[in-house]
C-alpha cells in the first residue's frame, strides 16, 4: 500500500435538473460563501435555473467572473482577488471556466465544484488543468474537484461538436491503457491495477451504441459517468496514464501543428482509432462504436489536412520524455502512414 492521499468528489449529481438544486446542496454543506466563474455566454443560459435556488437558499456571491481565456498569469491574478470568505469555487460552462476555476480553487487550497455544460472531454473531473503557459497549452497539477454537478438538461443543448468530443475523449481509454499496459511489461513504470480496472470499467458505454443514439440522455448519462470514472482513476493512478496515452500524444502535437484546431476529443477519437490499429488492440469495438455514434460522418464533413496529421504524426513521440507508447516503436510511423493511404476510414477523416 503506498499511503498517498485520494480525493474522490464527494458531491457528485448527474441527471436532470440539477441546476436549480445547486443552492440546497451548497447550504447542506455550509458553503454559503462563493466565487462564480462562468464560460463565456453560459451566464445566460443558466441563469434562470441557477439564482433563484441561490436565493432561496440564501447564498451569496461574492466574486464572478466570465472566462475567456486560460492564461496561468490571468489565473494565478485572478485567485488573489477572490475574498477570503469566499468558502467554495464554482466553474460553470464548458472547458475553459472549469480549467480556470480550477487551478484558481488549487492555489487557494479551497473547494471546487464543476458544473459542466457540455462534456467534451474529461476534465470537468479530473486532477488536471489545462492552461496556457508561455503561450502553449500545457496540463498542469491540479486538484480533482470536490463536486461535479451534471445537469443532462443543459448538456442537451450543447453544439454537436462538443458531444462528438466527448465521445472521442470516452473511447481513448482503449488505446491509452494497453500503453500504459505494455509500459509496466517492458518494466518503464508501475501499473495501479485499481486505476486500470476503473478506467476499464468506464469503457462500458461502448456496449450501449447498439440501444442508445448519442442524442439519446440516457446515453449522455452515461457518457458523463464514463469521464467521471476516467478522472477518478487518473486521481488514484497520480498520473494521467489511465486516460492518455499514444492518442493524447497525437492530439497534443495536433495542438501544436494545426492550422484549424477542432475540439480535443475530435482529435483525440480520430488518433484513438489510428493507435488501435497500430496496437492491434480492440480494432473493431472503436471502429464499431465510432460508427454507431455517427463520429466517424461528423469528422467527416471537416477532415484534418493530411500534411498537418502527418506532421503531428512525427512530433508526437517527442511530447513527452521518457514516456512509453507504441508510437515508440521503430516501425509505427511507417504503418501509420500505410494505414492513412489504406484504411477507408481514415481517408474520409484525414484529406
Ligand atoms: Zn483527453
């Protein structure tokens, strides 16, 4: 047993309605007090939902603010501002707010609740933060939340894209586990079997695609517990390996090399299909359900540049040093472009 601290959220609500409940589940837990950061335009669409539980339950705000961009500075600024009163953080929105409040909440050594919006990917609850420092988009240690509040009513009226994300960032636990997998057997680095068999469990989502349409709020729920799951087990873990593994390396470098960025799911599903083929691991289940679920025919109607992947392609073993995957083979690259001429896939994906 190692004796390390695990924080897992101990307010978790995922369902309908769970806006308007935020006040009663704020005063049962004495945070009375709190500081609001909202992603750009979700004011509005929550607001009638979110104040008047806020009221009735007497909670005051005592800071907000509307995020817009993800500058460690601007953050670390930010968190000094906040009143030593305030008793918990709340990020609200999609990416950024959350990523923001975050690292701010982490600094002060405070509570955060995420609220997510949309589920694009899983860092409404996981230990990390992605920010931008020194103008590149860095994960930084962060705090895994306190509380999740989920409110599949509000994340049903997110833009299609982010739902794709999603699904592409649920799905990169195939790919992602065998590396961290065949790391631990080549004898790289340790493997937390609890961690590994949490990150499994989240994968149950892809036998669902023959019951539910990613339109479907069941199949919403359910792809927000998978994520919850994934960023538990990477807070057990202490590390990100549960979740990330040669298709985040792809995806990171296409952060860097794409002249059009898309959604981090979007890249990572696209990444997380070309790595399953170069593990020859579970192929067919990530072919199966990014059919099913219509991601395929999403990335579709705006492919990647080929040049662009391929340079990415080629930079993405270098992202990250001392770090396992199969892109770390000798052999891979050249299967990889074999696979991007060859697979009918990825020709509609990747032009
Ligand atoms: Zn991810």
């Amino acid at each position: 047993m190692n004796n390390k601290e695990i924080n897992i959220p101990s307010l978790l609500k995922i369902g309908s309605g769970k806006t308007s409940k935020i006040g009663k589940y704020l005063v049962d837990r004495n945070f009375t007090e709190i500081a609001l950061f909202f992603s750009d335009g979700i004011e509005n669409i929550v607001a009638d939902k979110l104040y008047p539980g806020l009221e009735k339950y007497g909670i005051k705000i005592v800071h907000k603010d509307n995020i817009s961009d993800i500058n460690i500075e601007n953050a670390i600024h930010t968190a000094f501002k906040i009143p030593s009163t305030t008793k918990v953080l709340l990020g609200i929105g999609g990416g950024k707010a959350l990523d923001y409040g975050k690292y701010c909440a982490h600094i002060l050594k405070l509570p955060y609740i995420t609220v997510p919006t949309s589920v694009s990917n899983d860092g409404f609850c996981s230990p990390n933060t992605s920010l931008l420092v020194a103008g590149k988009r860095k994960s930084v240690k962060s705090t895994i939340p306190y509380g999740v509040v989920a409110d599949i009513d509000i994340i049903e009226t997110a833009p299609k894209a982010s739902l794709y994300s999603g699904i592409g960032d649920t799905i990169s636990k195939i790919t992602a586990l065998w590396d961290w997998k065949q790391s631990f057997l080549k004898g790289y680095e340790y493997f937390n079997d609890f961690a590994g068999l949490m990150a499994y469990n989240s994968l149950d989502i892809i036998y669902l695609c023959d019951k539910l349409k990613p339109e479907d709020h069941e199949f919403k729920y359910r792809m927000v517990n998978s994520l919850v799951l994934s960023g538990i087990a990477m807070e057990i873990a202490g590390s990100s390996r549960p979740a990330s593994g040669s298709e985040h390396l792809i995806s990171h470098a296409l952060d860097v090399v794409l002249t059009s960025h898309k959604q981090h799911g979007i890249q990572v599903g696209v990444a997380t299909y070309l790595c399953s083929l170069l593990q020859d691991n579970r192929h067919k289940q990530v072919k199966d359900f990014l059919l099913k679920t219509g991601f395929f025919n999403f990335v579709a109607q705006e492919p990647i540049n080929k040049q662009e992947f391929i340079q990415a392609l080629k930079l993405a073993p270098t992202i990250k040093q001392n770090y396992y995957t199969v892109l770390s083979e000798k052999d891979s690259l050249d299967k990889a472009l074999n696979f991007i001429e060859t697979d009918d896939i990825l020709k509609q994906i990747i032009k």
